[in-house]
C-alpha cells in the first residue's frame, strides 16, 4: 500500500538543491532515450547516503538521473540498496548525506508503488482494492468506481471485479496490485522486484502487460530486480550497482527497438545486450576484478 501518500513532508525532507552533483556522465548516448519518449530529467539523486539507525551504511554517495517518462532499471546484488534509493524516492526514508531533487514538482498521489508482495487486503474485493487510493483521495465515488474498473478492463481483470484476492493466481494478484497502483495515474512508479516471486511464464507476460501501460500512459518507471534479463528487455537504461555501500558503478543504454516483443526477446541483439550487462554486473561485484 501507500499508493499516494508520497508528498508529505517525510517526502520533502529529501529534498536539496545540491552542489555535489556529477551529472549523467555515466549514461551512454543520451539522445536514445530521448527516442524512447524520455523529455527531460524529472528526478535526480545527488550524493545520496543512507546509514541506517543499527549503523548499517546502505547508501555511499549515489548520483543519478532520472528522465521523465523513462523506464530505468536498478540492477545489483542483493543487500546493494536498491530498495533504499526507492524508499528514499518515495519519501519514506530521510537520506543520511545528499538527496534527491525533484526536477519537476512530483505532488501528493504523483507516486505509485509496487512491491514483491502484491499487498492486497483479502477482505476486500478486487474492485475494493483497487479503489482504495481514489478513496483515500476523496474521488467521488462513482468517478473512483469508473476508474478502477477501467484500470482493471487494462490489466486484464475485467471479469475479476468482485473476486476477493484469494480466488486470484498470483500473477492475477500482481495484475491487480499493478492496476491498483496506476489507478492514481502517478507520474513515477517504483517497482521493488514485482515479479520476483512469480513463475517464469508469468512473469514473461507481466513483463509484456507493464511494458504495454508503460508504452500507453508513459509514467516514469524505476525498477529494481536482480535478473539482468529482466532488465535488458524492459529498461531503456539500467544502472548498475555495485556491492554495500552501494552506488552506482555503470550506466548503460539499451538500444533494443519498441516495442519490445517476442521478436526482440528471441533476437541476437538481446542476447548479446544480456551478455555484455551480465559482464558489467559481475564486474561491478569485483567478481572479475
Ligand atoms: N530498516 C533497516 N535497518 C537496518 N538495515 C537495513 C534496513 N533495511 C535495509 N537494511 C540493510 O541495508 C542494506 C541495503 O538493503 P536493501 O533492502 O536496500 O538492499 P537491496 O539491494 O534492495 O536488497 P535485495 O535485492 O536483497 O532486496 C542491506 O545490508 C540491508 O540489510
């Protein structure tokens, strides 16, 4: 949950105009997301730390850019941090050093969340459920009603409305945890491993299904996972990091054409995208090195 309470003063106490930055130099040719609709940053971490209360130091000076409407990718090692940067882009968590600017005003119920768990309440119905932040943000109520049941007619649900959550698959659940999150029409969303814990054939068309909204409704999307596959066929950028501390150690760009399909899953080029990020990830863990 916590759809939209994302610009609350929690959510601004992130905010810097900072004079660390070091700009986007890691990214590779630039000009291709902006092919791939990206206008303009919309967010930027600067100098971001993070230790933890236990002294646990999360976060070593992460900088990154993040252009609006683009599809960017958080790709590392498990315990690297990249559920921290999220919690710190969504307000949650309070960055020890630096922080993170938003560009572009990113106002109360601009930022949707999408967590591992599906995290709906199972006493509620699917409709319910997805309902819930319109509600939470004084939507009239037949307007609401509309709207969540054109989000869920989107991710395929249409005839699950008044299902509870139990009757659900797990990908249908994540379906509606999808659709729940997109029902605000937020300008970010943050997706923290959704399809982790789903089977490989699932995920594949989840992959296809969030490609298709993200295609449609052109949110910015920030995606942690650690699966470099997962990654090159849906980002078109990915930043990769490196071991705790984390930070971001590469940036690359994923010159694969759009859409993305079956065709270009099955294509040398991805094939050889995947090899060359895989290369980078161990090489950022200094498993090379
Ligand atoms: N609330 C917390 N208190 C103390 N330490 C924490 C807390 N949350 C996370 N950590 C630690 O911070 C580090 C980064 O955690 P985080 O969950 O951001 O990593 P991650 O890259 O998302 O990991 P994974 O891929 O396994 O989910 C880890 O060492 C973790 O143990």
């Amino acid at each position: 949950m916590g759809f939209s309470s994302i610009g609350s003063t929690k959510a601004r106490a992130g905010l810097i105009s900072g004079s660390n930055w070091k700009g986007n130099s890691g990214c590779v040719r630039v000009a291709k997301q902006r092919d791939a609709g990206v206008s303009g940053d919309l967010l930027r971490l600067r100098g971001l730390g993070l230790t933890y209360a236990n002294g646990t130091r999360a976060l070593d000076n992460v900088d990154l850019a993040v252009g609006e409407g683009e599809f960017l990718s958080l790709l590392g090692p498990s315990g690297c941090g990249k559920s921290t940067i999220l919690r710190l882009v969504a307000g949650l968590l309070a960055p020890t050093t630096g922080g993170v600017e938003r560009v572009r005003p990113i106002t109360r119920g601009d930022t949707g969340f999408v967590f591992q768990e599906p995290t709906l309440m199972p006493w509620a119905r699917i409709i319910d459920n997805v309902r819930l932040p319109l509600d939470l943000a004084g939507v009239p109520r037949a307007e609401a009603q509309e709207r969540a049941e054109d989000g869920l007619a989107r991710v395929g649900l249409g005839d699950f409305l008044r299902a509870f959550p139990a009757e659900l698959s797990g990908g249908m659940k994540m379906r509606a945890a999808l659709a729940r999150a997109l029902v605000t029409a937020p300008r970010l969303l943050l997706l923290d491993e959704p399809f982790a814990a789903l089977d490989e054939i699932t995920r594949l068309k989840l992959n296809d299904d969030l490609l298709a909204l993200w295609e449609r409704e052109r949110f910015t999307a920030i995606f942690v996972t650690h699966s470099v596959f997962e990654s090159v066929y849906l980002s078109g950028r990915i930043a990769i990091m490196g071991p705790r501390p984390g930070r971001v150690v590469e940036q690359v760009t994923v010159e694969l054409p759009w859409p993305r399909d079956l065709s270009v899953r099955t294509g040398t080029a991805y094939g050889a995208l995947c090899r060359d990020v895989s290369d980078r990830l161990h090489r950022a863990m200094g498993a090379l090195i």
